[in-house]
C-alpha cells in the first residue's frame, strides 16, 4: 500500500515554516508500513493544487493534504479535493455545532466565514477537531481514500493519532519497527564498504546509513506484525553489523556519545575533568547535558589565555614560550594539571586553532592537539579538523569522547 | 521567473529528518523574487527522480535540487539529472584532487567510492564544496537550469551563499531585501502590541515577527531594484521600531547575544569569567564561540561539585551546608570567587536545577539564581524557568548575558 502526502500553503513555498506535518505524517506511514514516494508542497492555488491532488491519487492509494481548512476564502484544499475526485459539498451539522460551541468556549466571537468550516464532502468519514475549529475528513472513493486535515501542528497531530492512525491500521496488514545502531570513529563510505553485502542483500528487516554530525548511524527496519516479531527478525542482523564493525558501534536509538560515556565511567566509579582552550567549554557542557553526570563530572577549567593556563594549570611559561600555547608539550601539561587540580581520574584537554584565523605563531585554522591524563600515562593525539568554527569544534569535542570512550572500553 | 525545489532522500520520505534544505531554499529564492510553485520530496530511486526532474523542468524555468551527492550506490541524483537534461558524465581532476586533500588533512583513508563524488555532468559550472567531499553543480541547457546541491545544511547553506546566491542574482530583476532586528527582554506578544499599527500598515518594506528561542526577530523586507534603493525603504522603519521597542533590540542580522556582548566588553576594554554550576559550561562556550573572544575572555570555570566550589571559587563550606548549593548566597560567593581567582573586571555565576529531578534540599526543577560580581558590586537573581533539561540550561544562559548586557549599558 502506497500514500502520498501534499502540504498546502504559501508559507511553505516562501520558507516562513518548516513543514513539520509532512514529517509527522511520514513516520506515522512508514510506523505503518505504508510506503511514501512523493511529498509534495503546492500554494492555495485551484490549479496547481487540483493537478498535485489527481497526480497524487493516480499514483498512490492513499492521499493526505494538511492545511487550507481555514475559513478564508483562500483556504480551498477541501473544495478542491472534493471536486478532483467528483464529490459534492454538503453542510455537516454537527460539525457546525462543534465549532459554534468551540467559540463559547474560548469566549470568541464566532464569524460568519467558520460556517464554511462546517461545509464537508459528501458521504466522507468526518474527523473532529478538539484542538481547533476546522474538522478533517476521509473519502474513499473507487479504490482510493484521500485524507484531509488541518495544517497547525497541535491539531493535526492529535487528530491523526485519535482517528486516522486507527483508521489505517485496519487498512495495513503489518507495521514497521526500526532500530539505530550510533556508529563513530568510522566514516560513511567505509561502513557502507564494509556492509554493502549486507545492505544489498537485506530486504527484511533493511539496513540503511545515514551521516549524521561526526557519527554515522545504521537503521534496522524489519516489517512485521508485532514488536516480538520485528525482534526476532532485527537480533541476528545486529549481531552481523556489531561483528562487522566492532566497537565502532557505541550505542542505539536514543545514545549520544556523551550519554554512552557517562554511563562507562559510572560503571567504572571513575570521575573526568576537562582543561579546554579552543572548545572553550564544549566538553564540560556536552557531559552536563547528560542528566545524572555529577556522579562522574565534578569541575572543568576553561583556560582561554596562556596565563590562565600558567596559573590555574600550571603549564610552564617556557612551555608557551617556546612551543605556543597550539602544542603537543601545552595539551599534555593542561592534561596533567587539570588532573592535579581536580583531582579526577582522567583528564582530557583540548588546545588548538578554531579559526576564522590561523594564530600568531602561523599554526593553520583546524590544528587541534587533545591531550589525556591519568595516574599512570599522559599522551596526546594531533588532529587537523575542517570545516568552520562551530564545526572545528563540535569535532574536537567528539574526537575527544571517542579518545574517552576508547580508553573506558580497554580499561 | 520560477524554480521549484526537489529534496532527494528517503529519510526524508520515512520522515526520519526535517526537510529544513526546502525550507532555507525558498527562503533563499523568495529572496531573489523568484516564484515557488512547487516543492517535491522523493526517494533515491530512479525512475521516480527522473520522472520528478522532467516534470519540474518542464513547470519551471529553475530546478534545484539537495541530497543524493554522497559516495554511496544509492546516491543518485547528479548521475539522474544529467541523463534527464541529455548530458553526459565527465571524471572533474580539480574535484578529484580536492577530495584527495581533504582526506589527506582530515587523516582519514579515502574510499574508492569517493571517486564517484569527482564525476561531474559535462560542461557544468562545478560549485566547490569547502565543508564537505561532494561538489555541487550547475547545469544551463536549452533555457533551462538545473542546479544539484549537496543535502547536509552545513554544506548546502554555505554552497549557496557563496555561489548559487551570486548567480542567481545576475538572472532575477527585482529582489527582496531583508533586515532583521533581534529582540531580547520583551515576548512576541507585547512585540506586537507595541508595533501593530506599523505591522499592519507596512506593504513595502513589510515587518513580519518570527518567536525564536528566547527572543524575538522582526524582519523588515523591502521589494527594490538595488541594494541602496532597499536601505532607503528598511532605514525610516527600522528607525520607528527601534524608538518603540528602545533598548530591547539588541542587534541586527547575524548578531547574536554573545556576539554583541562581547563586542561591548571589548569597547569598554573588559574581561568576563564565568563561574558555573547548572549550566556546565555553556555560558563559557557561547562566548568562545564568538571569534576573537579572547580578547574579553580568558578563563571560566565550571564547578559541579559542592566541594569545587569550595576548593577552587573559595565557597564557604558553611554556606553549602546551611543553603544548600542552590542558593542566593552560594550564587554570590561563586561569583566573587570567579573574580578573585580570575581578575577579570565581572563575573556572572550560575546555580540551579536544571532537572530531571528536583534536587537533594527539594528545590523545584527550573530554579536558578544567577550571581553577578564586579569591582564595587555583588547581587543575585532569582529565576524559575520552564521546559526540559535543556532548555533550563538555554534560558538560565541567556538570561546571564541579558543581565551582562544591561549592566555594560549602564556602565
């Protein structure tokens, strides 16, 4: 069974607004089983709004438009749906009675325009609204079932999960269930290289990559009746993925590399600490995202100026002095001193080049030096990061958590 | 003159992300004056895409497309549209020699896949991608043209700013300009209040409000042939604006909070630390996250712990055990400390309850107090935000810099 979705509005042709609805619906079909080809979005135009919807219907069994049920005059989805499928208009008195009371209610004036609001396709299924005054509804004519619902989210969302997910789930004989494996360290290309058997060959459950921000991630989507089904049919080919790629897989679905790394340091009881340069404050910020982190974060030093750096962490001034405060010697010494200070169980710092400019000592924008401590060994890694600023950064803030992760996992 | 913008990924049809690349294209072209009739969402499958492309192009006079440019098999939309168009595929060395570059500078291995991402469509105009492996281009045939971008939006946005904006500039007679205000301190709703009458009145240039996290935006857009005639329209308006709304408009465009403070501490020849406990660090990462922060801060700590506030910002351990951590008096003695360790010219301290979970003394999730110290002063405020963890952190953050703000005003 195949759907499409059309999106009506000016504000979505001129970018005023994201087209949160066609999201929504997407992962409700695809919740569903329902296969999604096309996404569309067309203005309040008879026209080209008639020619989307009888595209739609000749390639789709089912279609779904969001918005134009408003009350003005250019709100035409409805009437235009109608009439592209041949369907007269008739007033549904029991929706004009819902939306008479939804005006007491809100202690609105109610005008004259809302009675269209009322004014439905005939014989359609009609879907009350309880978080506004336009009703959706469903027609099923000649094979096919087209869906209209209103366009703001709080109502859409609502009355799709009150009347027209039930509907469909009568319609769909098995749902979709999907689970992500969270991958770093690893490029796109080169778990695609690794799995592409896999990939290619998997039908049910698939197996798809996406590149998020510095990680991948993996979708299992197994088609089945229920969870306990989808299961069975999702476990063997995760046990094949996480054989493939090892520990490059560090979490599922919901994890951040953050979460992940706080969870293995209170497993381990140990505490982290961060001396910061160039991230100014990232890594302290990452881990405190994470709720529950004070029982593994107690204090973190954001040492912006080499004096700081001299006074609070004690690197030597012959240190900046000779190497710059962009150095192997400089990461490795804020390392060490931040373990002193704070007396946690391992360190990591991060100096380096940020950009828009290279520093004073020529070093180019991306240099990065991450430095690690604990009781027994101090190192330090160089990295040459692309991209701007903020992305500098967020890499050197991730590159540091999977140095972390990868010293937890052998510790 | 029309364009009409198809998003290639199924993703984006599982409704896995949002399709914010449609959103920042129509923005962009709106901008331009150029009409969207049309946005399509569709897979990575080709005789789809390639029915889609002849469609759009035989709508419209300029197709652009996101997505589909990665090194992997289902990758398609380049290789698509240049046999929609009746071109043919050409190896492109400079693209193939720059995608060698960046592996060598990020130190990662280059996958023979990689190579796929150099191959261009004969004769384009080749758009460099400076973010990312996957070029973009611009293909001009028989009146027509087609322009593929690639689909993550830190690569798409910078790739059509820097050259897709610029060329289509050249072909479109009348653009629309935009100046946007940013507001703190005041919600949308008092906004509108105060601006109404203009708002309502306005035709060219016009004032739309746009709600974004903690502040509010006013965008002024006038239709004009240049630059110059745009400015002569925007100027008078912004001028009325800014006498209604005074000091709540804190800058224009691309400022954001941080960046404004910054530049006031830098005209005042000031340095800020922070001293931070339920934000973790992310009052220290946003102003580094502003270039050339260093010369307005150098250090910041981030004290989670009971006993670091005491060790290191000098807390009386009484204080503590009598008020708790999240306390007025705690709040102001993290914020003397932070001056005295630092000897910056003000410090702005921040403890609270960020949640999930009320803390150990039970003070509710959302409280927080943010202390304030310079030379001559110490004084605190007390806040009680709504939202998740997250947005808590988010609000306390941009609460602090508003405070900093308004002092460096009166300073």
């Amino acid at each position: 069974m195949t759907a499409e979705i059309i999106a009506v509005g000016t504000e979505l042709l001129l970018g005023d607004i994201l087209n949160t609805d066609a999201q929504f619906l997407a992962q409700q079909l695809s919740r569903l089983g329902i296969n999604v080809f096309y996404q569309t979005v067309v203005g309040d135009n008879e026209k080209r709004l008639t020619d989307t919807i009888k595209t739609a219907l000749s390639r789709a069994d089912i279609v779904i438009t969001s918005g134009g049920l408003g009350p003005t005059h250019d709100d035409i989805t409805k009437e235009t749906l109608a009439s592209a499928m041949g369907v007269g208009l008739k007033l549904h008195e029991p929706s004009l009675q819902k939306i008479e009371d939804y005006f007491k209610r809100t202690g609105r004036v109610m005008s004259k325009t809302n009675v269209k609001q009322a004014i439905m396709p005939e014989g359609c299924i009609v879907l009350e609204n309880n978080n506004g005054t336009a009703p959706g509804g469903i027609i099923e004519k000649d094979g096919k079932v087209a869906i209209f619902l209103p366009g703001p989210p709080n109502e859409i969302v609502p009355m799709f999960n009150e009347s027209v997910f039930p509907y469909l789930c009568q319609k769909s004989d098995s749902m979709l269930f999907s689970k992500t494996l969270r991958i770093i360290g690893i490029g796109e290309s080169s778990v695609e290289e690794k799995l592409s058997e896999l990939m290619k060959s998997s039908t049910n459950p698939t197996v798809a990559p996406y590149a998020k921000q510095s990680e991948v991630t993996l979708r299992i989507t197994a088609k089945a009746k229920d969870e306990n089904e989808a299961k069975k049919l999702i476990d063997p080919v995760e046990k094949k993925i996480r054989c493939e790629l090892g520990d490059a897989v560090y979490g599922t679905d919901n994890d951040t590399i953050y979460s992940v790394v706080c969870d293995m340091l209170k497993q381990k009881n140990m505490r982290v600490s961060f001396a910061e340069s160039c991230t100014g404050g990232l890594l302290a910020q990452s881990i405190t995202s994470v709720s529950g982190a004070s029982n593994v974060f107690s204090q973190s030093f954001v040492m912006y100026s080499n004096d700081a750096k001299h006074r609070l962490l004690g690197v030597s001034e012959e240190t900046l002095e000779k190497y710059g405060a962009v150095s192997e010697d400089v990461a490795m010494q804020m390392a060490k001193g931040a373990l002193d200070v704070s007396g946690a169980d391992v360190t990591i710092s991060v100096t380096g080049v940020a950009g828009p400019d290279s520093d004073e000592n020529g070093n180019p924008v991306g240099l990065v030096y991450i430095g690690f401590a604990d009781k027994e060994n101090v190192s330090v890694k160089e990295f040459n990061f692309t991209g701007n600023r903020e992305k500098i950064r967020m890499r050197a803030c991730v590159s540091a958590y999977t140095m972390l992760r990868e010293y937890l996992l052998n510790k």
